[in-house]
C-alpha cells in the first residue's frame, strides 16, 4: 500500500468545527463534539459539534425565518449567488479534494473528480433559476382562462450520505436554492467535513442568513424532530432503502414533499456482440469509481457465456494490478471502505459466495495493518440468486454470472427490488432499445460506464426511490404549482 507516514493530513485552516444556523457559527448544546476519523489510519482527524435535537429545530427557526424573503429574491439574484458559489468550490479545488480524500478515503484524484462534478450542480442550477416558468391559456370551453405559475415548496430538510459528501450536498441544495428554498442539511457523521467547508463557501459567496443551516451529530432524535415540525415542506433523503422507507413514514405525518434516492444493485450486461475491450472499459468505472461506494456502482456482472471467458480474463487482470493504499500517496488507485463494519460486510458477502461455489480469481482477502482497506476482488461462478449477486455490496468486488438469451439476461437483472442504474454493452442499437423499454432501471447506461452528470436526471425506480435530481427537472422537485382560474376577458 501507498506510504503515508508522508502524507500531509493537515485540514483547512479556516474549516468550521461548529454548527452553521441563522449565518451563525455555534457550538452544540453543552460543547458535545464527535470525532471524525480518518478511514486509512483509523486517526481522528478532528472533533466537531454534536448537534442536540433541540438545535435541529433552531435551524428550522431559522430556515422558516429566511424564507419569504429567499423566495422573493431575484431568480438573477439567486442564481448569481449559486455561480459565485460555483467559483469558489472551483477556486478551492485543492482543499476540498484533500479534505474528502481525508474524511472518506477516495483517492485525491477521484476526489478532484468529485469537485468538478459537484460544483457543477451549483453552475447548473444557476441557469435554471431563471428558467421557471408556468403556462396561461384558455380553457376548452372558452370561458376560462387558466394560470399556472410555480412557487418553492418551502424549507427543506436533506439528508446526505457520506460516499459522495460534496456532490450529495450540492446536486440538493443547489436546485433548492435556485428554487427559492430554504436549507438545512445533515451530512452523514462518518464524513460531515467537506458540508461544512460548502456551508463556509456559500457563505462567502454572500448566501443571506438562514437560507443555508447544516447540523453535524449523532443523534438521529435531530432529524426526528424537524421531520415532525410542520413548518418543514420538504425532505431529500440519498441513502439506504431501509432507512428511506422509515423515512418516508415519518414523513407521511405531514405530507412532506419527497425525494428519494436509495439502494440499487446495478447489472452491468455484456451480450454476444459486445466490443468486449470497450466492455472492461466501462467496467472499470462502473465498478471501481469510489471504490465501489457508489449507488449506481456496477454489483452484478451478467455476461453472455460466449464471452465470458474473455471479458473475465481481462477484468480480473485489471482489477488484480490496481494499487490499494491511502489516498493521499501517491499512486494509490484504491482507497480505504469508509468503517471497519462496511468492511467486514464486504468481506463477509465474498465468503458467502465462496461457500456457495463461487471461485475468487483475485482479492477476497482480509489486509491486516491500520485502515480499513480491502482487495479487488472477482468471483466467478456465482449462482443469479446469491447473496452477492442480490445485496449491494458497496466495494470492490465483482460477481459474475452467465446467461445464454437475452430473455435470461432481463430476467436476472430485473430480479431484485430495487432499480436505480444499469450497464448495457452490445453493439445492437435495436437491443438497446429493448433494453430501455425491458429494463427495470431509471438509468441505463448504454455502452457507456460513467454517465453521471448535473444536466441530467438521475434516479431510480422501484425501491430505488421517487423523484429525480439534476436536469431541469431536479428543480420542479423543489416547486409548487399553482393554477389561478380567470374569466375570459373577450
């Protein structure tokens, strides 16, 4: 693994430690902190305010504050202020790589990638601030004339995951606040750092008081108790399909406005007539960006059998050279799982695939030594219906499975119960069709294995969630419509 005893593991000297409400900075109800640890050196990296529930509603007071007044910004306004924002994440592209790489573990390059990919949700969303728009026009019957306009839905609550802190943070708040909504986030507590350094960011970027609060903490008694505050309009939530499901219960309350994107266990298909280099391509990224912590992450491979042998061969090569060690060496292509107990699932889904008659080419091995790293790992032989091939397993590993007719391909990949992205790789365009049409996935990727971007939507469907993000629609996500019916003047 990569050195790291000469690593520089220093934060940004201006990064927050506290709680941001009303464009203030303050420290939790009696000085709780929490640490933040580091996943390759299992070190704290620091300690930051561990929000009580009755903070939580302090940031809804604040949120519930600044509202009207966002809302009756300038959309010009609005949108400058989220390209200034935009600016300065571009601007400051060196601390925030570090400071992910620190917190999650990727390694420095995939954090600078993550970046360019989650600043541009604030530029993206810049534009569509003076893009809403509404309708008018007269009624069937002639005698009515319909007005439809849009206003936001109000303050929103979202909760980000920690395998993609800036992007999680900004592919939400960026709409929300073009939208003229008012903001509070709750970044996951394993990687809450980067959200903090956003929220330092927009407030420079001259973000008025209140229209953006992050609460850091453990307790989820925090987010209970906004969620039950019927001030609250709105909940974004990116995470587990289990947790979302609770969520969503507690939601239903009040009738929340939702969106979620949860679980998924992508099938990255290759038929007969793939170009199968191009399919190891793609699979590298599909599999390996985040080291596998991805929702839209490659989890099934289901390979035609007259390729198979090949595409295996060359996959297992690639993942077997690629260097695992911290992020911050130099070198490393690999970083750490982001806590011991993610490891230990990850670990424990490729013994469950040994035990039922998987083969490992490569990987599959525990490290011993300081971080929570583990191998790339391949599996051939895997039964459709393992445990690995139905979890998602958020590593590096890489099932794989057979088939012999497209109908068998379908059947494997539309049977599990989520349905967030998948991989097609043939050089059929009448097959990629039927793929669109087949496929039980709200994104396919079509010979084509990074496809994330802020100008398109992304989500899922089935268990995978409700609503998209990103595109001109991540933005109709934060809007009311509202019809106005007039007499018809003439």
């Amino acid at each position: 693994m990569g050195d790291m005893t000469t690593a520089d593991r220093s934060l940004p000297s201006d990064l927050p430690s506290q709680l941001f409400i009303g464009g203030e900075w303050v420290d939790a109800d009696g000085g709780r902190t929490f640490d933040v640890i580091d996943p390759a050196t299992e070190e704290v990296l620091t300690s930051i305010a561990d929000a009580g529930p009755l903070q939580g509603i302090d940031a809804l007071d604040a949120a519930v504050a600044a509202q009207d007044a966002w809302a009756a910004t300038a959309p010009r306004e609005r949108g400058e202020i989220l390209l200034r924002g935009w600016e300065l994440i571009t601007e400051r592209r060196d601390d925030f790589a570090r400071l992910m790489t620190l917190e999650m573990g990727k390694p420095l390059a995939d954090a600078y990638g993550e970046v360019t990919y989650g600043a541009e949700f604030l530029r993206w969303f810049s534009e569509e601030a003076v893009r809403i728009r509404g309708d008018y026009g007269i009624l069937p019957e002639g005698k009515v004339r319909q007005l439809v306009t849009k206003r936001p839905v109000g303050p929103c609550l979202f909760i980000t995951p920690w395998n993609f802190p800036l992007a999680m943070s900004t592919r939400k708040a960026g709409p929300a606040l073009a939208a003229g909504c008012t903001v509070i986030i709750r970044p996951a507590s394993a990687t809450p750092l980067t959200t903090m350094l956003f929220a330092k960011v927009m407030q420079d970027a001259g973000l008025p008081a209140g229209v953006l609060n992050i609460i850091t903490g453990r307790s989820h008694d925090v987010t209970d108790k906004i969620l039950a505050d019927p001030r609250l309009r709105k909940l974004s939530f990116t995470g587990s399909t289990p947790v979302g499901q609770g969520l969503l219960a507690k939601a239903s309350e009040h009738v929340l406005r939702t969106s979620m994107e949860l679980g998924g266990n992508a099938p990255f298909i290759v038929f007969d007539d793939a170009d199968v280099d191009a399919a190891v391509e793609g699979a590298k990224g599909a599999k390996m960006r985040n080291m596998g912590e991805a929702c839209i992450a490659a989890n099934r491979f289901i390979l035609h059998e007259s390729v198979a042998e090949e595409f295996t061969e060359k996959f297992t090569k690639y993942m077997s050279g690629l260097t695992v060690g911290d992020g911050m060496a130099e070198g490393s292509e690999v970083g750490p799982l982001i806590t011991d107990h993610d490891r230990a699932k990850v670990h424990g889904l490729v013994e469950s695939a040994k035990a039922s008659g998987g083969t490992v080419l490569t990987g599959g091995e525990m490290p011993s030594g300081k971080g929570y790293f583990y191998p790339p790992t391949v599996i051939s032989g895997v039964a459709p219906d393992a445990e690995v091939m139905t979890t998602e397993i958020f590593g590096p590993v890489a099932p794989i499975t057979t088939f012999s007719t497209e109908e068998e391909a379908l059947a494997i990949a539309n049977s599990v119960p989520v349905g967030l992205a998948g991989y097609v790789y043939t050089r059929d365009v009448d097959r990629i069709q039927r793929m669109a049409a087949k496929l039980e996935t709200g994104m396919i990727g079509a010979n084509i294995g990074v496809f994330s971007n802020a100008a398109a939507p992304f989500g899922g469907v089935k268990e995978s969630g409700l609503g998209r993000e990103g595109s001109y629609q991540g933005i109709e996500e934060f809007l009311e419509t509202i019809y106005v019916a007039l007499p018809d003047p003439s």
